[in-house]
C-alpha cells in the first residue's frame, strides 16, 4: 500500500487536477502532474470522441513524429497485438451500457488493475519491437483508461520507462487509485458537461469571424464531440457538420483537427483574457 507521504502526494495531486472541468486541460494537467506521484520517462494521454477515434493528445517526452508513425503504421503491425489504442476501442464498444440504464449505472467504478508491460520478456524479432520500442528505449509500460458516464473509453493513459526499473507494488496501488478517481471525475464530467458559455464567449472576444453556428460547433468539438453527435444533437446533417468544420479550417488557417482544437483552446483562453482584462 502507499506510504503517507505517497498518500499526501497524492491527495495534493487529485485537489490541483480536480480544479479543472473541462476534459481537454484536465488531461493535460492530469499527465503533467503524475510525474509528482509516480516516476516516469516518458508519458501519453489519448482523448477518444464518441465514435473511438483518437481526436486529440497530449505527450512528454515523445515526439509528435514518433506518435503519427505510431497511428499511421506501428499500432497496425504484428496482427495489431501491440496496439493498445485498438483493444481500448474494441473493449469499449462492446461493454456501453444502454441510455436507459442512465447515467448512475456508469458511475459504478471499479478500481482498474495496473498491468505492467516487460518489454525484456517480449519477442524481440517482431517488427514492433525491432522498430519501435527498440528505438525508443523502453523497459517497462504501464497506464489505465478513463470512461464517460456511459461507460464508454475515452481517455488512455501510457508511461513508459526507459530505465530498467519496473513499476513497483506501492507504485501500481497507487495507479490503481490515481486512475480511480481520475475515471470518477472524468465519467462525471460527460454526465454534467461544463457550460460552454465560458468557451462561447472567449471565442467571440478573441476576434476570429466565426458565424454563431460555427462556434457553436467549435465549442461542441472541444468537448470531444464526434461530427455524428454533432449532426444529431444540432439536428443538422453529418455532410453539413463536415462543411462547417471545413469553413472552420480555412478561417483558423489549420489543416487538421489536432492544429484545430489546439488553435481554439489558444484562441478561446486569449478571447477569456481579453474579456477579463475589459471588465476589470
């Protein structure tokens, strides 16, 4: 079990995290800061929309090129037995509960098991090991997912280390509790989204000439929506969410939905301080 002092690092960790409700900057704070609770050399978070498709992420340590070479081509190889992102939306998809189960029954939640991986007892002739963990360095690997209110994956978490030091008893119990909470504050963040009033109105002081609808749809975006949910919830078609989104791109001078949700979160916290700064 944790010491007391691992015990006050991480009551410490869940109060700085547990201040942030909106999905995107709890991840990344949530990542940055578990290095204070857990020790690791490198560390990814995946956030997951509602169709199981990775819509954005955040890394330390890793490379952006190392990660798209990872999506595009890696994770497939090996008749996918390394892919943890496919299994994650694989296991997802078959374990949602009904919408008429409601929400309470996805706040059940069981503490997760930490797995570790070893990478020194893996086959070393794989493609996947001989080009990718290989060239990363890795010894061990170990991480844990957080679900929404419907019991649905949507965020994983990976720390790899580097160094030939597993991940020790006390250090997976105290996993298993960081990512019990996490999952709690997460699925209940689907189960009372934030207001997107805050998100609305930063983005109309920050002076990007979006229509109403278009910012409507960039605040629905940043909370992980899928175009599918989009189109239902606006009641409008997936082809015209689609042209929206287009608009959107060519507006914020992007060219992809990470550079997108990136470009509004930048644009949105500018637009809140612009607004703040007036008031004041």
């Amino acid at each position: 079990m944790p010491s007391q002092a691992q015990w006050d690092k991480l009551n410490e960790y869940l109060l700085q995290v547990g201040a942030y409700d909106d999905l995107i900057p709890f991840c990344v704070n949530a990542l940055n800061r578990l290095r204070k609770v857990v020790s690791f050399d490198q560390g990814r978070v995946y956030l997951f929309d509602e169709d199981g498709c990775v819509f954005d992420e955040h890394l330390l340590g890793v490379s952006k090129k190392i990660t798209k070479e990872y999506h595009e081509y890696y994770s497939g190889v090996d008749q996918n037995r390394y892919s943890a992102i496919k299994r994650l939306r694989d296991k997802a998809r078959e374990s949602v509960i009904s919408d008429d189960e409601g929400i309470e029954q996805g706040m059940r939640v069981s503490r997760q098991e930490i797995k570790v991986m070893d990478w020194s007892r893996e086959p070393h002739d794989t493609q996947f090991y001989r080009d990718h963990v290989s060239r990363l360095g890795l010894t061990y690997s170990t991480g844990f997912k957080l679900c929404d209110s419907r019991g649905r994956a949507r965020v994983l978490f990976c720390i790899d280390r580097t160094r030939p030091v597993t991940f020790t008893a006390d250090e997976r119990a105290t996993l298993s509790l960081v990512s019990t909470h996490l999952d709690n504050m997460c699925r209940k963040m689907f189960g009372n989204p934030p207001s997107t009033a805050g998100d609305t109105i930063g983005l109309m002081a920050s002076g990007i000439p979006l229509t109403e609808r278009e910012r409507q749809i960039c605040t629905m975006l940043m909370r992980g929506e899928s175009p599918k949910s989009i189109s239902e919830k606006l009641r409008i078609s997936r082809r015209t969410v689609y042209k929206h989104v287009s608009n959107i791109h060519a507006k914020l001078g992007v060219s992809s939905q990470g550079e997108l949700l990136a470009k509004l979160q930048e644009s949105t916290v500018q637009g809140r301080k612009r607004t703040s700064s007036t008031q004041s």
